[in-house]
C-alpha cells in the first residue's frame, strides 16, 4: 500500500522483491515469477536491468513504438478483474485512512467477485 501522489514506476523493484512464493506445481515453491509484463510507463534501463539481474524476462512495452505489441492481450485480464472491483463504491474511492482495512475489503470484494462469477447461471 502506498501514497496516491507518488509515481507507481518506483514501486516496481520493491514490489517485485515483496512477492510471496508461488506454489501450484510439486516440488519446491518458486521464489519469483519467470516474466513480468508491463505497459509503456516501466519502460527504463534501469527497470529491465534489475528485473535482469533478480532472474526475471521483462515483457514490456517499448515506448514511441507502434501499438499492437500483443501485450495487450494478456493486460485485459488485469484490467478486467479492476473493473469488477470498482463496482464497489469502497473500493473505487478509498475513504479508509487505515491500510489494514482497506486490504480487509479489497479481499471481501475479492471473494464476492469469486463467489459471483462461480455461481451457477438459473
């Protein structure tokens, strides 16, 4: 959680670093995703050389270039799932000073996102 007026870019690295293993498959969890997709706004040196270095592809956009990277097609998904949380006013406009609660409705909007979208149709 942070700020509303500080660059998101600046968040990428400890972010990256603040992931917790990844389970699913046997065998040890993994400690870091293998690729990291970004829009054009992370695209710096600096970003891809560190996420480089932590062992990670980056998959970003590259800035002045023709739209149509195909990046776009795995994003909506992102995108997508911010639109079904936005239909809760709370979560839309925060209005909670403390972190802790808004994370506390992030996950009730998160299970009731769920809960509707495996609900069977009538």
């Amino acid at each position: 959680m942070s700020a509303a007026n500080c660059n998101e870019c600046t968040l990428l690295l400890p972010l990256v670093d603040a992931l917790p293993p990844v389970g699913g498959r046997p065998g040890p969890p993994r400690r870091k995703p293998k690729r990291l997709l970004a829009d054009r706004a992370y695209d710096q040196p600096v970003y891809r050389r560190e996420l480089r270095a932590r062992g990670i592809t980056p998959l970003i956009a590259r800035r002045n270039a023709e739209h149509g990277s195909g990046l776009g097609r795995q994003r909506w998904v992102v995108e997508r799932t911010f639109a079904w949380l936005h239909q809760f006013k709370r979560l839309r406009v925060r209005y909670e000073r403390r972190a802790e609660m808004h994370e506390a409705l992030l996950a009730l909007g998160c299970c009731l996102v769920c809960y509707r979208r495996l609900q069977p149709s009538l």
